[in-house]
C-alpha cells in the first residue's frame, strides 16, 4: 500500500498526498476543523458560547454564496461527482474526477476562500435548511436522541450538528462571519489527495492558488467545558407514534485517560465489542429472541465526543423493563468473552482494511477520521490489527467503566 506523502505549507496549512497510479481517478477533499460541536471558543480575545446549527449552515453558505458562484454546482458540470458534509467536527468538501482535476481544486478551494457575506443571502440559505430540520421532525429518532443527549450531557450543549428550527432562525450575520474568520484559516485546515495525479504538479498549483489568496489571521482558543463523567438523568420518555415501544440503552465512558493512538485501537475494540456481546450470534441476542422480548436485531451506536464515548444499545420491544435489564447485565457481567469469536472478527477486519485499497474513497475517508478524532495522520495498517491480541481486548473492555448510562424509551402518546 502507498505511503502518505506529508507537506505543510508556510501559511499553516497541511496537505496530505496519497499517490497510486494504478486508479483512474483523483479524489480531492479540503477540510475545515470546524463542526457541528465547535460551539464555545474565544476569539481575539472575546469568548463565544453559539448554538447549534452554524457549521452546518457556514457549509451550505460558503458553497453557494461566494464570488465565484455555486462551486459544487459548477464541478457537477464538468462532470464530476461533489459534495459537502457538515460532521461533529469537521466540514468537508470534496470531489472525484477523471479528468480536469486542476480545475477542480482551484474552483473549490477559490470558492471557499471568497464567501460573500450579506443578510439577504443568509436568509435564502436557512430556508431550506429550515425544511431539512422539518422533516427530520417526523421521525422518532430524531426527537429520542434529543431526549438521550439531554439526558447524558450537562455542560457540551451539542444537541443537532443542523440545529433546530429556533438555533437556525436565530443565527445573525455577525455569527455566520464570526465563525467563517475563525475556523476557515489554512492552519486550522488540511487537504487530502488521494489517486493518480502529479504530486509536484499539485503541489505547485495548491501553493500558487494560497499565494494570492488574502486571509486574515486571528486567535483562537475553544474552551474546554469540563463534562463530568456522570449522565444528568437515567430514565426519559419519548411519547411519539410508534408500532412497537422502541429502548435504548446509552452509555457515556470517559476516555480522558487515553492517548490518541489507545483511543483508535479502542475504536476497533468497541466494535468487536458490540459483536461479540450484542450481535445475532452472541448469547445475549439469543437470549433475547429466545424469550421474545426483542423481535428485531438489537442496533449499536457509537459517537466520540470530547473525552466521552456514547455507546448504544437499543431495539424494539414489548417488555421495555426486561430489554433493559438483560441490557444491563450484559455490560455489567461482561460474561461472553470468546476468543474465537474474536480472532473471527479481527480476521473479518484485515479483510475489510485490505479490500478498502479497492475504492480510494474507502482507503481516504478512514484516513481522514484518523486525523480529525485522534490526531493520527496515517493510514490504518493491516500489521497494526495483526498485534490486537485476545489479551489485551479484554483487559480494554474491561477497563471501561460502564456506570454511567442513560435510557431512553420511545412509546405512543395515550389518548
């Protein structure tokens, strides 16, 4: 597998190249560490605490509404496959292409650079964000991670990385421009390249684009928000139409004691976790199916916010109280470790990681997670899963301290 190639510009700005000439295409993504979290921070000096929505509607704003027109829209002309993305904490834009590579990114990165900023733009741009947000109203599990976040945090105030319908209505120009002058400084940036192109070539014209490009610098420092490691509720409802109660079970797990490199292998470890404990195979689902308190698979989540993993366990049910308890147990025994289970599931990893060569999406996107959430700019290797040992997930797992936990329960509103 190719080796990243690293080069960090004078302007701050990294640039991360991923050279295979086998590929026909170029995949080329421009990321901002700025998301849907990046909420509290101070600025020049002055301190800021926003609500939710505004890297959200900063993306759609600075792809729409800048100088040099609605640049995913022009990209799609040239018959290239574009898009942006608002995260927890990142935004990025990206495109794939065959040809006219070079025209790509310097429409794209000229197009984030040149947003132009008035009132009557930014009410146009809520409009339609303001319908995304009023459809994503009618779902149930829209408003049972609202109740579930509610219940779990107390001082990250992360509710929607859209927002609701009142943050978006809300945010000002000021915010908007705010937030743009902070977050979108090349040292708070990176860009990856990934596919068959000319590093050099590339690079030149990257450094060309920058060079007469006039940005302004400024101080940021975000503000750490000291989330104690206990939820604020155990128990929420949810009353909302639902063909069967739906319970999960959420666990917050403080990972402060971490480095950024544990964090990763525990993000694997999680994973193997939930299959070997939770998945269709394992006693406990059999348990549940036996005994008919779930008809359906049990669903897993997994978020890394701040310090804190959520871990999520949840399903439809008829017998919330059991599904709860057997849940719980579950976590608090840790009973099913299997070896063989294990081994079955590291080999289905390196397998995956392997076939990931075959889409340069596949091999790049992982990438990037490992740069935003751990601070670690390699690519995922298949000798690094070959040293997870049975051991030492165990003793992962075990390490985690699963008291904290919240549960939220989806049930029809009685007439």
């Amino acid at each position: 597998m190719n080796n990243i190639d690293t080069v960090k510009l004078d302007n701050g700005l990294t640039i991360y190249f991923y050279v295979d000439k086998r590929r026909h295409s170029t995949f080329f993504q421009h990321i901002t560490l700025f998301g849907g979290k990046t909420k509290d921070f101070i600025y020049d000096g002055d301190e800021y605490h926003l609500q939710d929505g505004i890297a959200h509607i900063l993306e759609h704003y600075v792809v729409e509404e800048n100088s040099h027109g609605n640049f995913l829209k022009v990209l799609g002309e040239a018959q290239m496959s574009t898009n942006a993305s608002t995260y927890f904490d990142m935004t990025r834009y990206y495109f794939e292409a065959i040809e006219n590579v070079e025209f790509g990114i310097e429409t794209m990165i000229r197009g984030i650079y040149s947003p132009i900023f008035d009132e009557e733009r930014l009410e146009k741009i809520k409009k339609p964000i303001l319908q995304e947000i009023k459809g994503r109203m009618g779902s149930k599990f829209y408003h049972a991670n609202l109740e579930s976040l509610n219940n779990v945090f107390s001082n990250i105030k992360l509710r929607s990385i859209g927002g609701s319908l009142e943050d978006v209505s809300k945010t000002t120009l000021e915010e908007l421009v705010t937030c743009y002058k902070a977050f979108y400084q090349p040292s708070n940036q990176f860009i990856v390249i990934g596919g068959n192109f000319d590093k050099d070539k590339i690079l030149k014209l990257i450094k060309n684009i920058y060079d007469d490009l006039n940005i302004e610098k400024h101080t940021v420092e975000l503000i750490d928000l000291k989330e104690p490691k206990e939820v604020v509720k155990e128990h929420g409802t949810v009353e909302f139409p639902t063909g069967e109660t739906y319970l999960e079970v959420v666990y917050k797990i403080d990972l402060s004691k971490y480095t950024n490199k544990e964090r990763l292998k525990l993000d694997f470890y999680t994973h193997f976790f939930y299959k070997m404990f939770f998945g269709v195979t394992s006693p406990t689902y059999e348990y549940l199916v036996k005994n008919k308190i779930i008809t359906t698979s049990l669903n897993p989540g997994f978020l890394i916010l701040d310090n804190f993993l959520i871990f999520t366990i949840a399903s439809y049910t008829d017998v919330p109280e059991k599904l709860e308890s057997v849940i719980k147990d579950t976590f608090l025994k840790l009973e099913h470790f299997n070896e063989e289970v294990f081994e079955i599931d590291k080999k289905d990893s390196i397998l995956k990681l392997i076939l990931r060569g075959e889409s340069i999406g596949d091999t790049i996107m992982p990438f990037v997670s490992n740069i935003v959430e751990y601070n670690y700019p390699y690519l995922d290797k298949v000798s690094d899963l070959e040293e997870y040992t049975f051991e030492d997930f165990v003793k992962y797992i075990k390490e985690l301290d699963f008291s904290n936990c919240t549960v939220t329960t989806i049930i029809n509103k009685e007439a």
